[in-house]
C-alpha cells in the first residue's frame, strides 16, 4: 500500500529508506563493538601506539592526581631536587650535589620579586635589576625547567655569553661608545681617585684569608681574585675575572657585583658624609677647560697602547673600551657608534642581565659561602668608596686649587650611577655647586682602574687555570 502511494508521499518513503539503511549499519557494527568490549582484554603491546610505550595509561583518578602534582603549590610543598653546587668536591674534583626543597625554589622566587620592586618601584638600575629580578623568579619556576641543560631557555642564554667573555666585552664596547673621557682629559689627577678606589679590590684580598678560619668556608686565592673584583662595581669586569680565574663561583659574584651597582645611591651616601665635615661637601670646583677633538681621538689610542705594552692581560677589556671610544670621537663612524649605544647595548644588556638571573638558584645562594662572598663584596664596595674620598682629602694638603671629596667616591666604576651620587649629595649641602662633570673624572678612570686590576690578577694567577 505504501509503495501505491509512493507518488503522493516521497519524502515519507526516503525517511522509511534511510531507517532501514541505519538498521542494517547497526546490526552489522553493534555485534562487532559488543564482542570487543566483552572480551578478554589481549597483550597490551598489541594496541600500543608507536612511539607512546613509555606512557602510562591514564584513569580519571590518576589525571587528577597527575594534575595536582604538577601544580607549582604542590611543588614548593613537596618539591626535592638533587642538583649540583658551585663548590668543588677536593677528593673528587666535581661538584658536589646538595637537596634544593620546593620551599627554597619559593624563597628565590620572593627574592626575584624583591629585585623587581627595587628596579621598577624604587627605580635602582631598572635596566639591570629588571631582567635580572624575572631571570631570578623564572630560572626558580618548578617543573618549568628554562635553567637546566641543554635545551633551557635560560640555560642556552647562559653559555652563549655569560659564562664566557662574549657578553662582558661587547657591553664595554658599548660603555666606550656613551663615555666621555673629556673630564679625566681636562683634569688629569682626578685618575689618582679612580685609582685610589683600587685599594677596596686588592684589600679585601686579605679579608677573604681572613674569612677562610671560619669552618666551612674555603676559598683559594682564584675565588679570592673574582670576589675581591667586586669592589670595583664594575658587573662586566666581575663576568669576565670570574670566568678566568674562578667558574664556579660566576654567579655568585655577577649578582653581588650588579645588585652593589645598583645600589649604589644607597650604600655611598652614608660613607660620604661620614669622612667628609659640612666645609669639605661644599668646595666649588672651578669650570674644566675644553677639551680639543684631537685628544679625544688621540686618548684611547694612548690607553690602548699603554695597555698592550704595559699590561697585555688587560688588552681584551681595555681594547673594547677604548674600541668603542674611538668609534664614538672619530665621528666618521655614526651609525657604528649609534648601534653600539642603542640596539647592540640595550639587547645585549637584557641577555646579559636574564643571563645573571639565571644563577640565582637555591643550590648556588643559601651557603656559607655565598653569604661571605656578598659580605666581602659589600667590604670591598665600602673600602674603594671610602678610599677615594680619603685619597682626595690627602691631595687637597697639596693642591691649591682644593677637590671636592666627595668626587672622590665616583672612583668605583659604577658609571654614570656613582658620578650622580656625588653630585647629589654636594647638591644637598650647597644647591649651587655642581659637581657632575667634576666626578665624571675618577668615574672613567675607576673604569679603566677596575680593568687594569682585573688584567693584574690574570696576569699574576691566570698561568695557573689555564
């Protein structure tokens, strides 16, 4: 009767069709999917996927479980890593392995944030203590890995040029490029200062001895040259000593260097006031001469040579500081000295920076030893600012043309940061005296200062690790 009335009714007839088609799918594949299920389970190799052999099988018990550990709270809880230390095993040579506790991977975390609130919200260096705070809190990030080998994020930046003298160099290139060598040019005895600040480098050699009758604490007179640098406040002089003279402790002593860089405006402040009286802070300074083009080309050609005949161990930092100067008063290069200013400074200085980040990990930092090194750094800063102001109280007894002692503390290399320091603190006493240019002076001269001391110490100990 239907097929009658398939005239009057198609669709009626295609709905009646297509049921019968899905019937006959069904009957064929339910038996099929039944027998399946029902039966007895066969060797789990045979239904593996290639390549998937060493993956468990997953319940929805076990994902949750799987999700839950690999939370990063359950990690700071729970988390127990075996990794390596800086320090050296004497019997056999390696490094030796300590337990890093989730809670401490979380105390490193807090400190990188403390970075970040010193160099965004206080403004100490941000262009340093910024990347080097999100160095710290991601290099710390558990179950995220960017700091361990091969393939980490980190990892990778670290052994690009941090760990090696790439980076160090191309920033002194780029710190040639800014300065300005005409203050130390228009007042040639303001080098004494710079010079002067060298007594907290070589001074703190005796201290870290010292420090070596505490039990637990050993450092060899490598480690003692790359902590002793710190007092320079020069980071890239204490990357690339460090990487002469003493690896294993590269990250303790770069971040001691870079965090006493930044602050500075903290730690010179209450040292310059307390070796200086109200008369002293206030001395003007008459106004520098003119310096002539000629010798600001012919000045690092000078240093240069000097250098290479002098002190070749020193060649490699000096070179590219003085590289980097000519390039800037040749004034035939601008777009060199542009891009060494500009691009090449600002994105070496984040790898560099995320690079020193890196090494702030429980392992290397929560020690007796790291504690002693950033002590002993401190130490160093303190005796190189303190020596550069006594030095110039000393010339005053011989000038009559008096310095301003509080130029004097500008000899660590901490530039332009140190320089600013003593103007504002010669600004605080007398509004009128402007002493900027006056500290730019043993600023510079701090800067080839901490080179020359660093290129002694190789010189005198680098025969040894190499």
């Amino acid at each position: 009767m239907l097929l009658l009335d398939r005239k009057k009714n198609p669709r009626t007839v295609a709905k009646i069709c297509l049921f019968i088609v899905i019937g006959a799918l069904a009957l064929s594949v339910v038996p099929r999917v039944v027998a399946q299920v029902t039966a007895p389970a066969p060797a789990a190799a045979e239904h593996i996927i290639p390549g998937s052999e060493r993956i468990r099988p997953i319940s929805l018990s076990s994902f949750f479980q799987n999700i839950l550990e690999t939370m990063g709270i359950y990690a700071f809880i729970t988390g127990e890593t075996e990794k390596e230390t800086t320090l050296i095993d004497p019997e056999t040579g390696k490094n030796r392995t300590t337990v890093v506790f989730g809670w401490q991977e979380l105390l490193m975390v807090l400190v990188g944030f403390v970075i970040l609130y010193l160099g965004a919200v206080k403004d100490f260096e941000p262009l340093l203590l910024i990347p080097i705070g999100f160095g710290t809190v991601l290099v710390n990030v558990p179950l995220a890995f960017m700091g361990s080998p091969p393939h980490g994020f980190l990892h990778i930046i670290y052994e690009a040029g941090v760990g090696n003298e790439f980076f160090p160099l191309i920033i002194f290139m780029g710190i040639g490029a800014l300065t300005d060598f005409g203050p130390l040019i228009a007042n040639p005895k303001t080098a004494l200062l710079g010079a002067a600040a060298q007594f907290g480098v070589f001074g703190t050699l005796f201290g870290i001895t010292a420090a070596n009758m505490i039990p637990g604490v050993d450092f060899n007179m490598l480690q003692a040259c790359a902590v002793a640098i710190i007092g320079g406040a020069d980071g890239p002089t204490t990357i690339y000593i460090s990487g002469k003279l003493a690896r294993d402790l590269m990250a303790t002593v770069a971040v001691a260097a870079y965090s006493y860089m930044a602050l500075v405006p903290i730690i010179q402040p209450p040292i310059m006031r307390l070796l200086t009286t109200k008369r002293e802070r206030v001395i003007k300074m008459k106004q520098l001469r003119p310096v002539s083009k000629v010798e600001k080309v012919t000045f690092p050609l000078l240093v240069l040579t000097l250098s290479i005949f002098l002190i070749p161990s020193a060649a490699p930092l000096i070179g590219c500081l003085m590289f980097g100067n000519f390039i800037r008063e040749c004034g035939v290069v601008d777009r060199l000295n542009r891009t060494l200013q500009n691009e090449l400074m600002n994105i070496v200085s984040i790898f560099l920076s995320l690079g020193v980040g890196s090494q702030m990990t429980p392992e290397k930092f929560l020690n007796m030893s790291s504690l002693i090194i950033v002590a002993m750094g401190l130490m160093a800063f303190a005796i190189a600012t303190g020596t550069g102001i006594m030095v110039a109280k000393f010339m005053n007894l011989f000038l009559k043309e008096k310095i301003n002692p509080l130029i004097g503390s500008a000899g660590v290399s901490a530039v332009p940061m140190a320089a600013r320091v003593s103007n504002k603190v010669g600004l605080e006493e007398d509004p009128s005296n402007f002493l900027l240019m006056h500290a730019m002076g043993p600023n510079v001269s701090g800067v080839i200062g901490t080179a020359i001391a660093a290129g002694v110490m190789i010189a005198v100990y680098g025969s040894s690790v190499m």
